[in-house]
C-alpha cells in the first residue's frame, strides 16, 4: 500500500488526485515500494499560468466598463487553488513532473490562503494598471517576471534539471541523471 498524501490547508485536491493515479505506475516501473511526485511543482506553475491567463483577459477586456459582468469576475478570484484533469494535463505536458524529494512542500503550498491573498491583490493592481495602459503587453511581461519571484519567495524556485537517486524493492541503489 502507498502512503497517504495530504493536501492540508489548500485546494490543491485535483493535483493530488491526478498525482496519485500516475505515481502507481512510477511504482511499477521502478520497484519502488512507495513514491510521490511533487504536488508543489504544479501548483507553482498552476499558479503562474493563471496569472498570465487572467492578466491576458484583462488586457482584451480592457475596454469594457470595470462594472461589466465579465472583467468583475475575471477581478473576484484569479488565483483559486482549484482545477480538473484537463488543467493537470496541460501542466505536465508543458513543465514536467518531479519527484516530492527534488521539490518539497512549503508552509505556502500547504496553506495557501496568504499566497492567494497577495496574488490577487497584485492582480487587481496589475489590471488597473494594464486597463490604462498604452503598451499592456509589455507592461504585462514585467507583472510576470514579479509574479515569479513571489512564487518562488512563497513555493521556491522550481529546478530545470536534477539527479534523482531512489532504491528499489531489492535494495539496489539506482541514480539517474540530468532529468
């Protein structure tokens, strides 16, 4: 039996319910007794992706009214925690998947409460601002790279590449390389 994994005080059930089904197959293929993917990773580039969708929103909306229907619902929760299968596949088509041990859990990924709370925040200033702006796509490029640093004072910077060392059901250590 695999251990249970724990979502604690976040949304983040889809990644973990989407996780679990893959790392059995993980566990076939390299005999290992138990294995976790990092639910962390995604949810870095859940989180990421979001922004840039919702602020991508905000620049084509940017002539409706700020009391239209749509840009006060694109403003009311741009970063929830919570997704879908589809979601899980475009993540792990576009950035990967990682072993729990090359990207941990943070206090952040486990109670995301505060960083959702400054994300939005940002949001709403970032749109206010990009709803006024002469060249929103360029401003937007900067809103972005600010977004990624907060993630990565919250979650951590997520690697590009690693070794992964695990031992199999024999006992046999094994390392692979520039993954």
């Amino acid at each position: 039996h695999l251990k249970v994994t724990n979502q604690k005080s976040s949304g983040r059930c889809w990644l973990f319910a989407a996780l679990n089904v893959v790392r059995r197959e993980m566990c076939v293929k390299y005999e290992l007794d138990n294995f976790e993917f990092s639910q962390s990773y995604l949810f870095f580039w859940d989180k990421l992706e979001r922004m840039n969708y919702n602020l991508e929103c905000i620049i084509k909306t940017k002539d409706e009214s700020m009391n239209s229907r749509l840009v006060q619902h694109l403003l009311d929760d741009p970063t929830c925690d919570g997704g879908q299968w589809d979601m899980v596949t475009n993540l792990v088509n576009k950035y990967g998947l990682v072993p729990k041990c090359v990207y941990q859990e943070s206090y952040h990924s486990s109670n995301s409460r505060e960083l959702n709370a400054i994300l939005k925040k940002k949001f709403r200033e970032y749109a206010l601002q990009l709803r006024k702006a002469e060249n929103p796509n360029e401003m937007k490029l900067g809103f972005m790279e600010e977004v990624y640093k907060v993630l990565c004072y919250f979650l951590g910077q997520p690697p590009t590449k690693f070794d992964w060392e695990y031992v199999d059901k024999s006992k046999n250590y094994k390392k692979l390389n520039n993954l």
